[in-house]
C-alpha cells in the first residue's frame, strides 16, 4: 500500500514575535534548517526559527495555495491564527532534534520492553 505523502504549511517566529509563513513536504527537517540559520536572509537576521504553527495538507496544490492565501493576510489575521491554537506562542518543535533517550524495562518472566524517554 503506498503511502501518502503530506505537505506542510508552517509559521514559525522569533522571540520578539516576527513571523515567516512557509510551505514544505518535511517539516522536521526544515525547521531545523532554519534553526542552523540555513533559511532566508530574513529569518536568519530576525532569528526566527519557532514553530508556532502549522497545517497538514495531502495535495501540494492545496499546500501552495494555503501558504499563498495567508501570505497576503494582514499581520494581525495571521496572529490570529496562532493564537487559535497556539495561544502563548509555545515553540512546538521545542524537542526536535534533541537526542532521544532510550531505556529497557522488563519485567519478571517477560522480554524486555524498549522506552523512549518522553514516556
């Protein structure tokens, strides 16, 4: 069975709040490529890499024209939609990237069990 491919419609921010609407098929990766400073002059002078907000979207057609569309907002619509569901402006890729760390569990009479350590 193939597997679907998604697209990604992304804002990230700085700390001071300036924004960047964005669209890309592998989000993980691209933000932390404008975390390592390896986005637009613009993003890298305004040190915005925070994922504040995003969209999934399974046609790069509807992608395209979601980062289009909210392109041409008005500061404040776009605000607006962050605060919808990001209210404190929370960076949501805070973990990426970090190492995970691993731990076996087992129990008496059992295999063990593998954990990451966010559980």
């Amino acid at each position: 069975m193939p597997v679907d491919k998604l697209y990604y419609v992304y804002i990230i921010a700085s700390k001071s709040r300036a924004i960047y609407v964005g669209m890309t098929a592998f989000l993980m990766s691209r933000v932390m490529r404008h975390r390592a400073g390896e986005g637009s002059n613009f993003t890298r002078k305004y040190r915005i890499h925070r994922l504040v907000y995003y969209e999934v979207f399974h046609s790069v057609a509807a992608a395209i024209a979601r980062e289009t569309e909210i392109k041409k907002w008005r500061r404040e619509k776009k605000v607006a939609l962050i605060e919808g569901k990001n209210p404190t402006w929370e960076d949501l890729a805070a973990e990426w990237g970090r190492p995970a760390v691993m731990r076996v569990a087992a129990k008496a009479g059992s295999s063990p069990v593998l954990r990451t350590g966010s559980e």
